[in-house]
C-alpha cells in the first residue's frame, strides 16, 4: 500500500492529522493538505477519560487488507494493552469504543480474519458475537 492510499484510508476512518502523520511517517502538514483536497473537515478530538485516542493510534499500523497492526504492549497472554492513566487496558476494548462511542459489553475480539487486528471497524464485543451467530450460526 502506498503512503497517499493509507493516508487517505486513515482520513476516511475518521484519524488526526498528527495522529496519521506518526504512522505514516509524514509531516502532519502533508497529511493536512491532502485532507484538504480530498474536502474533509478537520477532526478535533476531546480526550476521554483514562486515554488518548491518539495514544491509541500512535501504537497502529495499517496492514494490507484494511487491517491494524498493534505495535505497542502486549500483556502476557499475548493481548494488545495500552496503559492509561487508569489502568491497563485492551486494545480492543479501546478501538471498539473509538468505533462506537459506548463501552463494550463482555470480551472484545477481532472480527475479521487477522488476528488481533485492533482496527475500531474489526472488533465486535459479546452482543454483536451473539447476533451474528443466531443470525449465521456459530463458526465452524
């Protein structure tokens, strides 16, 4: 994937110019003009309580696929976990909330076929795993 198409893809899903820029490895104001030609309104985020979403972002990597990569901590089980002012948390928690805006119910997992993809768009909590099941029936 070439550095304009994971920019755009990133702008698409709703990051900061700064938070991109880092991933990417561009300057923020590459990432800006680009936002700007493609007509997107800049985002403004607040901070939530415990983390920074930037926090989270800045510990991702797009991979092929539309998949994120986790590059920052994994606790011992071998689950990505980003420590907040309030603890430890999953990564997938955090990206479901980022996704969302509501607290996940029970586990949060990747949904798609990467595993731990941490992209906010991949992680389904319990509910969501129950619907999808009833719907298609449990996976094989």
């Amino acid at each position: 994937m070439n550095t304009r198409t994971a920019i755009e893809e990133l702008l698409h899903a709703g990051h900061g110019n700064k938070a991109i820029a880092k991933q990417v490895h561009v300057r923020h104001q590459t990432v800006a003009a680009i936002r700007a030609e493609l007509g997107l309104p800049n985002i403004v985020r607040p901070s939530r309580a415990g983390y920074s979403e930037d926090a989270f972002w800045q510990r991702t990597q797009p991979v092929d696929g539309g998949h994120l990569n986790w590059t920052g901590h994994y606790n011992s089980t071998g689950v990505p976990c980003l420590r907040t002012t309030d603890g430890m948390h999953t990564a997938y928690r955090i990206a479901f909330r980022i996704r969302w805006r509501r607290d996940p119910v029970g586990p949060v997992k990747p949904g798609c076929s990467m595993d731990r993809c941490v992209h906010p768009d991949h992680v389904e909590d319990q509910p969501m795993r129950q619907q999808y099941e009833a719907i298609f029936g449990a996976a094989a």
